[in-house]
C-alpha cells in the first residue's frame, strides 16, 4: 500500500470511531407523543363531572452500566487501536533508516 492509502484508511478508520462515538447521541431523541382528547364524548355518554386525565409515565433512566461502561468500553477499544497503528509505524519507521557507522 502507498503512504496517500494508509492515510486513507486512518482517516476513514478515525471517521468510523468518532461517528461510533457521537452517532449515538443524534438518535436519543424522543418522538412528541400523539395528542389525544381527555374525554371523548359520544351521544350516548354524557360528559363527566370531574374530568380526569391520565398522567404520563417518565421514561426510566437508562441503567448506569449502559451511560457509563459502554462510552468507556469505546473509548478505550479506539484508544487501543490508534496506539497499535502509531506503535506499528513507529517500529517500521525504525526498521526503514540504519544509521551506518
């Protein structure tokens, strides 16, 4: 492979771990809840006296393990690849140049 196709490939391998990283946080988004009327009234039914309406129950927290383990588990998988390629060019940067006495 070239220099400009290794560069490539880091490049495209960095754009793939940074859109891992932040990819999630664009799809967090709730969805408005659909509106619907408190009390329906027919013609058969007449209206109530005391409107009651339901509330709507909170989304549960995600559990700790998933907001904290999983970032960390990326972060330190990506860490452990860019310090294997920089650890890969360094020792055949070593092996290319012999200092000749």
């Amino acid at each position: 492979m070239t220099t400009r196709m290794r560069f490539l490939v880091f490049v495209i391998a960095l754009g793939a771990m940074f859109l891992a990283l932040v990819g999630p946080v664009f799809g967090t988004e709730e969805e408005p809840a659909e509106t619907t009327p408190a009390a329906e009234e027919t013609l058969d039914a007449p209206a109530p006296a005391v409107l009651i309406t339901d509330e709507p129950e909170e989304a549960a927290a995600p559990e700790w393990t998933f907001r904290f383990l999983v970032p960390v588990t990326l972060l330190i998988g990506g860490l452990a690849v860019v310090g294997t390629i920089i650890t890969y060019f360094v020792k055949v940067t070593r092996q290319r140049y012999r200092i000749v006495e």
